[in-house]
C-alpha cells in the first residue's frame, strides 16, 4: 500500500528533523482541541520554517480530506505501530485492535440510546481511538448519529491520546479525551472534541441522515480557532 500523501510530507520533513511524525499529531491534536493547546502549538510550531509549516498544514488537509471520506477511517495506528517497533511493542506493552476486528466487536454490543438520552461510552485504554471510531460506526449502521453519543476516552500514553483526539475530532464525534491512568483514576490532561457541544439526546427515531462533510465542517469552522501566527 502506498504511503498517504500526509505521511510522505512527514516523511520528506524527517530528512531535516526528528519525528516529524509526532509533531504533526502535536499540531493536530492542538487544532482539535478548539482552543485549548494554543501555546504548545506555538512552541511545536516554532521548530519549522514557514515553507515547511506550508507543507505540514498541506498534510493537516490531506488528514482532513481522509476523513470526511470516511470519518471512521483510523487515520494513525498502523504508521504508528510499524514506527514503534515490535520490540518496543513488547516492551510498552502495546497493542492495537485492527479496524475490522474492533467493528466487529462493537457490532455485537451496540444499541440504540435509550430515547432522552445520549449513549454513555468510556475507553479506559483508547490508543488512537479504533474502538470508539467503530463505536460510532456501528451506532450509525443501526440508524442512529454519533452526535447522540458521549464518549471519554482515556490513555497513559501522551502520543495516543493525541492521535485519539485528532482521530475522534476529525469525525466529529462528542468526546472528552483524557491522558490519565484509568488503573489509578488519575486524570493529568482532558481535551474535548470539537463536536462535543453538540452532542444530544436521541429522540427515539431512526436518523434518516448520517453526518454530511459540510455538516463536520461546519462543526469545526464554529469551535476550532483560526490558527496562530508563528515564526520560522
């Protein structure tokens, strides 16, 4: 399979800089977080010049385009798994449920909210959110729109969590992302979604429409700021 056109401008920049590759999902993850990551944006930002700031907002619409292709689509796991390593995979003790599986699974559990209400879902180890990407997309095979959903998703490792919030943010679903422990209870950072707002109760009839692109675009045109001025 050929490389995404997103990843062979991470790839291109990583002839000049490290991990390229964390530093897009850093600057992603800050767009998503509508607002919440302006300064750590700046300080990512900052390692780039201008012409390859260009190149890495060109990977960003690149993502974008993917998604709305297909908004359950994991834009993340499987580059981020062949970078890791099967080794550090052992070691970290990481593993990451293929797509097709995880759909499969959410398929044989999930069901409709109960009417007034949204549906309650909690990913205690999120990766780069597959489970909750195919959450959504069984809810919206049985007729019902993630906007009824209420997703937290939570993960140890600070990498996932932010390839989850652009996986999720990007799909529009209404999600608090957490970097925490979910052994422990503990919470170090949350980031909401972009659709979260949005999220609302199900009425008790079938959708007769999923989300549209024009709808998710207008999402994040409402909660994502412009984006920053930098140097470089």
């Amino acid at each position: 399979m050929t490389n995404p056109r997103w990843l062979k401008i991470a790839l291109k920049l990583e002839q000049r800089h490290s991990d390229v590759f964390r530093d897009l999902v850093t600057l992603d993850a800050c767009v998503c977080s509508s607002g919440q990551r302006e300064d750590e944006y700046r300080l990512t930002a900052g390692k780039f010049t201008s012409e390859e700031l260009n190149g890495l907002c060109e990977a960003f619409g690149d993502l974008l385009r993917l998604k709305l292709e297909d908004p359950f689509l994991d834009l993340f796991s499987e580059t981020y798994m062949g970078r890791l390593g099967k080794d550090a995979q052992r070691h970290l003790g990481e593993v990451y449920t293929p797509s097709s599986v995880a759909l499969l699974m959410t398929k044989l559990v999930m069901h409709p909210p109960v009417p007034g209400d949204t549906l309650k879902v909690a990913e205690p180890a999120a990766g780069s959110g597959t489970l909750v990407l195919a959450a959504a997309h069984a809810l919206e095979d049985l007729g019902v729109s993630r906007l009824h959903m209420q997703v937290v998703a939570t993960d140890l490792n600070p990498c996932a969590v932010d390839m989850a919030l652009v996986n999720l943010g990007l799909a529009s679903i209404p999600a608090v992302v957490r970097h925490g422990n979910s052994l422990t209870g503990q919470v170090f950072r949350e980031y909401s979604t972009p659709a979260w707002p949005f999220a609302c109760p199900y009425s008790g009839e079938p959708d007769t429409n999923r989300l549209q692109g024009s709808d998710v675009l207008g999402i994040l045109r409402l909660t994502v700021p412009l984006p920053v001025e930098t140097t470089g």
